[in-house]
C-alpha cells in the first residue's frame, strides 16, 4: 500500500474499480489481497470470482438468506437515530466543524444519492471522517462509510448527564457503555439513571497553520494572492497566521469585545490584556484609540482597533454577547492559537476560586461555551457545564488546575497567583463525574497479586475516580517492579485511567415528543462509534441493533458474513436467526423464554461452577440457583444429562 497525495493507493485498486461492487466489500477484498501478495494476473481471478458470487445471490431487502434473515449482512434497523438539529464533529479535509446531522444527512444524499432499503435511505459517501472510541479507550478520527435516514418515530428520549451534557435520540439508537472492561453496545430505552456514557476528554486535531480572510468575510474586498483590501482603509494579510498573538486577540474579543461596520472595540482594565491588545493591532499596521468608559457600573477601558475588513472578519465570532461562537477553523487551529484563544478568554472572563477549588466562565452564548469546552478537550482539560438563570457556565476541577497552568496559562499576575495556589492544592475531593465503572474486580484482583492491603476496602461492584485509581496504580507499579512481577491487571487499569474519555453518569433520562419527520444515523468504520458536539460517544446502530448488549457476541458483517451465506456454512462464525413468536408467545415474556431455553444450547459452564479435585480424581460441580431457575431447569435433569453423556450409571 503506497500513498499518493495523502491518499493509500493499493496495486489492486485498478483491477477492483473495473467491477461495481459496494466499496464496503471491496475495501475487505482488498486487504485480503494485500495480505496474499498475489500477482495482478491471480488478482484479477480472485475479483472476478468474488463478483460473480456476489451478482449471483443479490437478494431483495428482508428476503431470507438460507436460515439467516437480510438483516444479518448488516443493513439498517428502524428508526435507531438522531434528531435533524443533533450536531456532530466531523472533520472534511483541513477543516473540523460542527455540523447538524440532519443537514449533513440530507445534503450528502442530495449530491451522492441513495439506496432504499426497507424504510431507510442509505448514501455511500467518501473523504468525511467523525471521532471516534476504540476498545483501547482512545479516540481516532474514523472514516464515516454511509449516511442513513429514517421516517421518525412519535417519540425520543433525552439523556442528561451530570457533567451537564444532553443527548436527544430515538429509544432504540444505540449507546456504548463500559461493561466487563470492554466497550459494549446498549440501546437507549435500556439505559437508567445511574448508567456511565462515555465523553470526550482529548480531542486530537491535524493543524492548520493559518486561515484565509476572504473564506470568513461578508463583504466583496479586493483580494490578490498576498492580500486583501477594502475599497478604504488599511489592507491586511489575506492568510491570517493562527499563533498566540490572534488567539489571544480573539480570545479577550470573545469575552469582552464587540464589533461595528468600521472597529473593533475591547473593554479592559488589566494592564497586561490591554498591552497584548495594542500589540496585535500593531502587527497588523492597523489604527488604535483608547478611551476611558463610565457608562456600565465601574470605569472601564476601551481599545478600539479601526479596520472595517477585519471587524468584518471577527464578526463570525458573533457581534453580541449572546451571538458569540466558535467558527469552524478554531477547531483544528494550531495548538499556539488555541492557547492564545483560551487564555485570552479565561483572562477576560475567567475567574480562579481558589478556596472553592475550581476555575470557572460565564457567558450568554451557549454555542460559545458548548466551543470552548470542546477546545479545552484539545489539551485533554475536562470540564462541567452548568446553567444559571440566562447564563451558561463552564466549571474545571482543582484537579485540572496544573494542566491548565502549564498549556493555557494567563497574562495577569494575579490569576497566574492564584492558578499556582490552585495547583498546588493537595486535599483529596471525591469526585462525582470523573469514575471508572466497571473496574473494581480488576483493580481488586491486581491488589491480591501484589498483597497491596491499602486498598482492601474497595468491592467488586464499586465504581473508582479516576484521581484515586491513578493514584493506587502507581504505588502498585513501584510494587510490581520492586519484586519483578508481570500483573496483567495493572495494564488494563492504566488503559483505564489513561482513557480519552470520562464516563459520565446518567442523572436523567425522560420521554419528548417527535417533530421532525426524519431521524438521521452514520455508518463508521471500526466500532461504528461517533461524538456529538456536545462530547457524548453514541453508537451507529446500522449493523449492531440486534445484539446491542450482548458484549460477548462479535457479529461477522460484511463479505465473510456473504461467504458464510453463500457456501451454505453447516457452522457459521455467528449462527444466528431473527424468530417471528405467534401472539401467545410475543406477548408473554415467560412464555417466550420457555420457548428460548428449549432451542438454546446450554452448556455446563452456563449453569454450574465447576472444578477439578485432582487428588481424588473427582470432578465437582456446583449448580447455580439462579441460573437452573432462568433456564428452566432442575438439579436432577443435569445429573440425568451428565450420567447420559458418560454413559455412567
């Protein structure tokens, strides 16, 4: 596999783009042939067969394929999506922006068109990438294959978390939650409060060093390769390089600035914000005037940077308080701007309470704080959102206070005072939002091996903060290397304190009301998982509603799973079928599980524990109550099926 322009190109793509097959199965085929190493000559045999096969058992949308229904090859479920408003992370070349799902939906279908199949229109698109959590806990930018719509139901949930993020989807989208130390699907309606849902934490970004002027302008300007110029006044760089200097600028804008057709004014009565703003206009060559303000409630000081082209410009970062946001560009600026932008933000807006142990803003814009959040995620810097009244406020923990020192930081004395204090804070708080679930029989199984007694107190069933995991997981690795032991535990725990996302819990989840006639989904490679604006993970349910929960099924999609059809397999990698029950049975859970336990295979291991005495050469098992109760059966029925399977007396 070569790259060409920054794109892979295989030896095999000239052969595969000669036969109209899905590009989800030539991807497969594909890298079956990269594997093999085969001449182009055996190559072209293996495509020609694979198309022949596949042109030979096209089937209608729900038809049955030998005893696996349609659905198993992976299309979508019903009405398994987000609403039209929704927004989305996504990244198309250079530029990472949010976007409404809907839109991107529509709009993708519009120029690509689509396949219809049952109630779902479905779009094959290319060069769109989402963030997206893998099993090893981390986030990557993930190709998106497909864009899915949907007739809407009557009703949605919304979800609330208590680190104050929301999510509106159909009951039966599906989520992914951290079960068993694995990342496993579950449906929405199955979701309770208490439940952990994962939230972006580090946002990784491949930077662009500038921005052109005239793609962010409303107005025509006279523009050459090097600059662009108003009809009157000064000319400015037509790429505004994105460094300290701008983000700041345009961080201390966003706080306290706002903008006319002809300047740009900031109110300020710090000494060092006003130098850092004096020195970006002069930068720039561009006219300043200063005044003092009395007309709010205290004297205040105002810079006014006179250029008509670049107030233009700084309005896409809204002209009002209630109107500012984030443009597009900042999300994948370069690491410099983006500190600039935040420290310029949080120098003018931002306020550091050292006793209540936390650093904290307030704005009118929502949008602006949903953005700013996000970009704090760019520095791996977690933050809570609250509301209070008409304002919308972001809160960061003390245990945040030295990243947020060291990579963002503050031009005035007195906050960099105070983000000191703040960092040096060693008093243990419990924290509410930042726990691992699922990790207590790891974490207590790694104690055991190392006769770590100080953390004898935690149960298996219990949900450990992240700072307190962090801080046993060192003293365990000082233990595991002082004595030369290899703990497997211990690297499943730093998976999990090391993880790009904070599992955030449930506080509430209720039932609204449906407006729109569609409801939107993607396809992913991968975990088919991807992150809302907002910083929520949810799950494509395109391939996975039926087994959304069931962490130990790996569904085969794809072409093996068309091979697997199509050879009529005795046994299947996932033998599996969708089966209809009549009334008497669909609507009676019990009935239908009797139905369950008499076709399911049932093995020993599902029902009893079972060991070895050696010494005697005795086999032990131990039924499990509750298991014989779920399965229907009885103690004496096992011992008949085991004595019978011996061919013992």
């Amino acid at each position: 596999m070569q790259k060409a322009g920054g794109v892979n190109v295989s030896k095999y793509d000239s052969i595969l783009n000669k036969y109209p097959i899905p590009s989800t199965i030539k991807e497969e085929i594909r890298k079956e042939l990269e594997k093999l190493n085969v001449t182009k000559k055996v190559a072209t045999d293996i495509v020609e067969r694979c198309y022949r096969t596949y042109l030979a058992n096209l089937m209608e949308p729900g038809e049955a394929a030998g005893i696996v229904a349609a659905q198993s090859i992976g299309e979508p479920g019903t009405q398994m999506s987000l609403p039209y408003n929704e927004k989305i992370i996504i990244k198309e070349g250079e530029i990472i922006k949010p976007v409404e799902i809907g839109r991107l939906v529509d709009e993708s279908i519009e120029k690509y068109g689509c396949k219809s199949i049952r109630d779902s229109e479905v779009c094959e698109v290319d060069g769109l990438y989402v963030l997206s959590l893998d099993q090893d806990e981390k986030v990557h930018w993930k190709r998106v294959l497909s864009c899915i719509r949907h007739r809407a139901p009557e009703k949605l949930i919304s979800i609330r978390t208590r680190s104050g993020r929301k999510i509106v989807a159909t009951p039966y989208h599906s989520f992914v939650v951290r079960s068993n130390n694995r990342i496993t699907p579950v449906k929405g309606s199955e979701l309770k409060t208490g439940d952990r849902i994962p939230v972006v934490k580090h946002m990784p970004a491949n930077c662009i060093e500038s921005v052109d002027i005239s793609e962010y302008v409303s107005h025509e300007y006279i523009v050459n390769d090097l600059e662009i110029m108003p009809k009157g006044g000064k000319s400015l760089p037509r790429e505004l390089e994105l460094d300290f200097e701008s983000g700041y600028f345009l961080g201390v804008y966003l706080a306290e600035g706002h903008s006319t057709k002809y300047f740009i004014s900031v109110s300020n009565m710090n000494k060092e914000v006003q130098e850092r703003v004096r020195k970006f206009a002069e930068k720039l060559n561009l006219n300043v005037g200063e005044y003092d303000n009395f007309s709010g409630f205290a004297k205040s000081h105002d810079i006014r940077i006179y250029s008509s082209l670049l107030s233009d410009f700084v309005r896409q970062f809204g002209k009002t308080s209630k109107e500012k946001k984030l443009p597009s560009f900042v999300f994948n600026s370069d690491p410099e701007f983006v500190r600039g932008l935040l420290q310029g933000y949080f120098d003018g807006d931002g306020n550091i309470n050292v006793a209540r142990k936390m650093i904290r803003i307030y704005s009118s814009s929502k949008e602006l704080i949903d953005g700013i959040a996000l970009l704090l995620s760019r520095f791996g810097i977690f933050s809570v959102k609250r509301r209070m009244k008409s304002q919308y406020g972001l809160v960061i923990s003390f245990r945040y206070a030295e990243l947020f020192a060291d990579r963002i930081g503050s031009s005035i004395a007195e906050k960099r005072k105070k983000l000191l204090n703040l960092k040096s804070s060693k008093k243990i708080i419990y924290d509410a939002v930042d726990m691992i679930p699922s990790i207590a029989t790891v974490f207590i199984e790694a104690t055991r091996k190392l006769n770590y007694l100080t953390a004898r107190k935690f149960t298996r069933k219990q949900k450990i903060g992240r700072a307190t995991l962090l801080r046993h997981l060192d003293n365990m690795d000082s233990i595991a290397k002082s004595q030369n032991l290899n703990v497997e535990e211990l690297e499943i725990l730093r998976r999990a304190v090391n993880s790009d996302v904070v599992w955030d819990e449930i506080v509430g989840i209720r039932e609204i009301e449906c407006s729109d006639s569609y409801v939107y989904d993607i396809s992913v490679e991968g975990l088919e998982t991807f992150m809302t604006f907002d910083g929520i993970i949810t799950h494509n349910t395109m391939r996975t509603f039926h087994y959304a929960g069931v962490a130990e099924i790996d569904v085969t999609l794809g072409l093996p799973r068309l091979i697997e059809i199509l050879d009529v397999r005795k046994n299947p990698s996932t033998p599996l079928m969708t089966i209809r029950l009549t009334e008497e049975y669909a609507k009676n859970r019990k009935k239908a599980r009797e139905v369950a336990n008499r076709i399911e295979a049932t093995y020993i291991l599902d029902i009893a524990d079972v060991s070895t005495d050696i010494r005697n050469l005795v086999i032990i098992v131990n039924p499990d109550e509750k298991a014989l109760r779920r399965k229907g059966l009885t103690v004496e029925e096992i011992r008949k099926k085991i004595e019978k399977s011996l061919k013992t007396e």
